[in-house]
C-alpha cells in the first residue's frame, strides 16, 4: 500500500496492565485445554499475536484473576471472528447455522450435556466455560444484556455479512456503521467492564441519552481504528466490510483520501465521547462511583486498541494467516468436522472494486 496510516486522535494515556506476564501463561494453558491453538505452528503465530499485552492496555487496572477471563474472551472472539471474516467458513452461511445455534444454546441455558464419545467443537466447549466463570455473580438485568449482545455478534456476523459476501453485496456506510458494533464484537466486550471493574450501571444509566452516546462513539472508535489498521490485509483477502472500503467505494475517493476521510470521523466520535463523558459526570454526581471506572474504561479501549494496533503484526498483509491455524483446523476447532470429512468449500468471493483509486 502506498498510502500512509493517518494519525487517529485519542487524548488518553498510554497504559499497561502489570500482570500482563501471568495473563500470557494462562492463555497458553487455556487454549490447550480447550484446544482452540492445538498445533505447534499455530501456537507459534498465537504467541507472535501477544493478546496478553492486548487485554493489558484495553484493562490496565483489572486483577490478576479479571485479565485472565478477559483475554480468554478476547481470544474466543478473535478466533470466531478470523473464520468468519478471512476463513471460506465466513462465505458459506449453511455450514455455520449448526454451530451457532450450539452457540446460542450454551448461552441461553439449553444445551444438552456432551454424549459418552461425542465431538464437540473447541470453539463451543471453551464458550461454555467461559460463560460458566463469567456470569453466576452478575446482575440478572447484567447477563440479560451481554447474552443479547453475545447472539447478535454470532448472527450478524453469521448472517448479514456472510450473505454479504456470498452475493457480493456492498453494504452502505450507515448500514456498515450500525451493524459493525455487533460484527465487531464490541458491545461484548464493553460489557465486560462492568464485570472487570466490579461495578453494576442500573438500567436508567444504560438507556440515558448520554450515556448511549459515549457508548457509541466509544465503540466506533475501536471499530474504526481496527478498520484503518486492517484495511491493507482486508484488501488482500478481498474483504468488503471495512469503513474505508466502503468509504472509497461509494464517495470515489482514493486509497489516501478514504483513509484521511475516516480518520477525520475518529476525531469527531472522540469529541462527541468527551462530551458525553463530561455531561454525565456533571448530571449524576451521585453516581460518579461507578460512571469514572465505566467510562475509564471505555477510554482504554479506544487507547489501548489503538496502541496495540500500531504494534501487532496480525495486520500484516503479507501473511494473511498469521494467526490463525491452517484454514482446515480452524474449522475444526469452530465447526467441529475434521479435514477428511469437510465437503468442498467454495471459492472467496472478490470484493468489487471502488469506481476510483
């Protein structure tokens, strides 16, 4: 790419976790149990990825205990999402409808114990401990929300976009900007704060204006960002679902114009975070106990997905794979079906080029 990645305007601190070395023993032990990273190769790339100094800057104040579940989370997602955005298992919307639905099942409280000799995929055993560790002390009001924003990531980013590709259909920008909080995951992850931070927002705090406004440019931000940083390799595999893709796509700007253009809409979610932030802060001081770490925490999230942005080599276009397993064990660990019984899977589907640059 001969353009260059704009500067993205965040004016928090640059922050790291201190049990960031613990939380990376752990996940080598977590995804070995639950068989998530089981191949030599695999693990290489894994630890190349270092989601250890990940969750530490999105949660640099969390406990020992609190950052290891968040990166367990953290790595669930990532591996999902890989397959459903760079994998043919994300071009292929029959082949995931099981899975999912197993998914959907552990959540609600409805999946079957595992049969004597049954093959369950890693990808739905290790959600059932994670969903076991995560919820039997939170608010009902609390696991009611994180389980509607837990499914909607699963079907949207299973439905809408898959459909997406498989018919080559380019969403618009405001379509692409509503539905890629749920694609991103982040409301999920939002929602962990409360759990990180000990702390429990009534109702009335999340369905304030302003509150929902420092929520949302919050998670734009991260979801931007992550769209600048990952635009070169999302090119390369010929991915649709980007800001600024579709930027470029539907304004007929160039590869620089569409990255500075989104940059420059980053700025303004920042501005419209602090303003929301200071208005709640002046309106509920009563609450300040539980608005400062909510809202710091969103803050690191904007901070801490940005810095690690710039320092990870998973964006890297020239290895499209680097960490993730080879394509058919990753569908075995998500899809449970080992390579010798996949059926064909169909070719990538090529985004459609912008009219310009």
């Amino acid at each position: 790419m001969d353009s260059e990645l704009p500067d993205i305007y965040c004016p928090f601190p640059q922050r790291t976790n201190p049990h960031v070395a613990h939380t990376r023993a752990h996940l080598d032990v977590w995804t070995r149990q639950t068989g998530l990273v089981h191949r030599e190769s695999a693990r290489k790339r894994f630890e190349q990825a270092d989601f250890g100094s990940f969750v530490g800057m999105v949660h640099p104040t969390a406990d020992e205990a609190h950052l290891d579940l968040v990166a367990d989370w953290f790595v669930w997602l990532f591996l999902v999402d890989d397959q459903l955005d760079d994998g043919h298992l994300g071009r292929s919307p029959e082949r995931v409808r099981d899975v999912v639905d197993r998914m959907r099942a552990v959540v609600d409280g409805s999946a079957p114990e595992p049969q004597p000799g049954e093959e369950v995929p890693a990808a739905v055993t290790a959600l059932a401990d994670l969903w076991k560790r995560t919820t039997p002390n939170a608010a009902p009001h609390w696991r009611t929300r994180f389980a509607w924003h837990l499914v909607s990531y699963l079907t949207t980013a299973t439905t809408w976009e898959t459909r997406n590709r498989a018919e080559g259909v380019v969403p618009s920008e405001e379509t692409y900007i509503a539905k890629r909080r749920h694609t991103g995951a982040i409301h999920v992850c939002m929602d962990l704060i409360e759990i990180v931070a000990g702390i429990e927002a009534p109702e009335s705090i999340h369905n304030d204006p302003r509150f929902i406004t420092a929520l949302e440019a919050a998670c734009n931000h991260v979801c931007w960002a992550n769209d600048v940083y990952s635009f070169e390799k999302e090119q390369v595999l010929g991915e649709i679902h980007n800001l600024v893709h579709l930027v470029r796509h539907h304004r007929g700007l160039g590869e620089q114009q569409a990255l500075d253009h989104v940059a420059e809409r980053l700025a303004t979610e920042t501005e419209r975070f602090l303003t929301a932030e200071d208005e709640l802060l002046e309106l509920y001081p009563e609450l300040s106990g539980l608005l400062v770490p909510y809202l710091d925490g969103m803050r690191s999230w904007m901070r801490g997905n940005l810095d690690w942005s710039r320092r990870t080599p998973r964006y890297n276009p020239a290895d499209v794979a680097q960490y993730e397993e080879p394509e058919e064990y990753l569908e075995e660990a998500v899809l449970g079906v080992p390579p010798a019984r996949k059926e064909a899977a169909p070719a990538p589907c090529a985004a459609k080029a912008p009219p310009t640059g």
